[in-house]
C-alpha cells in the first residue's frame, strides 16, 4: 500500500492509495526454513558443545580416574604406592598420598620387626624357666620381671617412629647386666658342657645406655655365642687409648668363626650363619639396630680363642 496526495490544477489536494497484493505463501514458507535451520543449528552447535564439554571433562578428570585406579592396585596389594606423573594441582595430594602410605607401611613393618624381635626375646628367660626347679622361686620371679621388661621394651620400638639413641642422663652398670646374663645363660644352656668367662671386676663400668639396650646387645651375643662356641665364650672389658671416653669390650668364643667375605651379611635381618642351630637370623640385626642409634657399630673379627670376635665400643657415663 502506497499513499499519494495529488494537487489539482485549482489547488485542490486529491488522496489516492496504491495497493499491490500477492500472497504471503513463499514468505511464510521462507520464515518457517528459516526458523527450520535456526534451531536445527542451535541443536547442533548444543550438541557439539555437550560433546566438547565430556571430552574436557573426560580430559580434565582422566588423572583423577588414574588416581583411583593406582589405589585400587594399592588396595589389592598390586603396587605399594602411587605411580605415574600428575598435573601440578594434584601433585601435592599424590606426594603426601604416598608419604601416608611410606609411614603405614613402616609403621607395618616395625609392628612386624617388633613382634619377631619379641619373640627372640623371651626365647631365653623362656628357656631359663623350663630349666627352674619349683623351690627356684626368686629366680622364677626375676625371669618373669625380665620378660615384662622385655614386652614393655619391644612394645614401645613399634610405636615409637624413629629411635632417639642416647639420652641425657642414661646410666647403666654393664657390670650388672652381665652378671644376670650369665646367670640366666648359664642356666639355659646347663645342658652343654661350656664355660662363659665373664672377668673380674676392678671397677664400675657404666655405659651412657638404657639398660634394656644393653641387656638386649649381650644378651643376643652372649647367646650366639653359647650356640657356635664349642667350649668357652670369654668377655673382657678394657679402656683404650684411642676411645678415651669410651669402654671397649670384646666377646670371643673358641667356635668355628665367621668368614670374612659373611661378616657384612651376617648382621642383616634374617641371614644366619648356619642351619644347624635354631634360630630365625634376627639377634644380630637387633644389635646393629640398637647400637645404630647410639652411633656405636659392631665389629667381627678372627678370635684368638680361635672362633669369632665381636668388639663393641660402647660410650661411658661420666
């Protein structure tokens, strides 16, 4: 429609309106296409954008998903820690993540060091009581305060994390802790024809030591000792000029001795020196560990006895 105003010669203004129709099929048609397309794209352009976001997401979430797989093999005793590499965001969850599991499993491994180092304690005061006679009662009391002082002890290596070595203030007399580990070792072992020479005492020998340490050290070498010599076990007890400040003692038997070349090996847990005496190779391992802690190593050497030497330089109380 079109409107036009037209002016007469006499100025006289005449309206008139133009109209064009045509039907308005196409143009709907065209609209209705139109609009066809438009949501057909914006479905396709939804569609392709869900699908971007799955693979992002898959993406993003693919180190987490191999997080749960690593502690699912963790679970199922597959591996003992997380393996494979991750984004920086999540690499301090994996690194604290594996030093919780390095702690378990330490923590596991002590409980189970603990235990067998247990029972290699009692073995002895256990021994010692099947040889009492039923009017021994002083002496069955004694070995069973021992044995108490012996769970009490290994107990709390299990729980403690690491060992904190020497003390200030720790005292102990090694002339008394060898004198009731002869006693008791004298009595376990009555049944064989050997002699544990312990020397005479011209002084106090006290060691800067719990005295649990120490009665485990010489208890476990006293005891192999009694198991390998073939006749006499001796311990002296010396000062040196080289160790001003400490007490060197020597355990020497008359057994067959330990070669060079197994010396080094025979101090790891469960390695034994032969299979002809009972025992689970933990004794030795037990010495290092203690005397780890007080800086203190242990020696092997050849016996002038004839057999094997074991030097211990232990640190003096003052």
């Amino acid at each position: 429609r079109y409107a036009v105003l037209w002016e007469a010669a006499d100025g006289r203004e005449q309206r008139y309106e133009f109209w064009v129709l045509e039907t308005a099929a196409p143009l709907n048609q065209i609209i209705q296409t139109f609009r066809q397309q438009l949501w057909g794209g914006l479905a396709a352009v939804t569609l392709a954008l869900l699908i971007a976001l799955w693979l992002v997401a898959r993406w993003g979430l693919r180190p987490l998903h191999q997080l749960a797989q690593n502690l699912q093999k963790i679970r199922t005793g597959e591996q003992g820690r997380l393996q494979g590499r991750y984004p920086s965001e999540l690499q301090p969850l994996t690194d604290n993540l594996n030093r919780l599991l390095d702690a378990e499993q330490s923590q596991r491994e002590r409980y189970r060091t603990a235990m067998a180092d247990l029972a290699h304690s009692l073995k002895t005061p256990l021994a010692v009581i099947r040889t009492l006679e039923p009017a021994d009662s002083r002496e069955l009391h004694e070995q069973v305060h021992r044995m108490d002082q012996i769970v009490r002890y290994q107990l709390q290596r299990a729980v403690t994390e690491t060992r904190q070595g020497p003390v200030l203030g720790q005292r102990s007399s090694l002339n008394q802790s060898l004198d009731r580990l002869g006693r008791a070792l004298g009595k376990a072992f009555h049944h064989e024809d050997k002699v544990l020479d312990l020397p005479e005492p011209d002084q106090e020998w006290t060691l800067a030591m719990d005295v649990n340490d120490v009665l485990e050290v010489f208890g476990n070498l006293l005891e192999n000792g009694f198991k390998y010599a073939r006749s006499v076990i001796t311990v002296s007890v010396t000062r040196q000029p080289d160790f001003p400040d400490c007490w060197v003692v020597d355990i020497d038997d008359d057994g067959p001795g330990i070669d060079l070349e197994r010396r080094h090996a025979v101090l790891n847990r469960g390695q034994r020196l032969d299979t002809l005496q009972p025992g689970q190779g933990i004794g030795l391992s037990m010495v290092t560990d203690i005397l780890g802690s007080y800086g203190v190593s242990l020696r092997i050497d050849d016996s002038p006895l004839g057999g094997a030497r074991f030097r211990l330089v232990l640190p003096a109380a003052p």
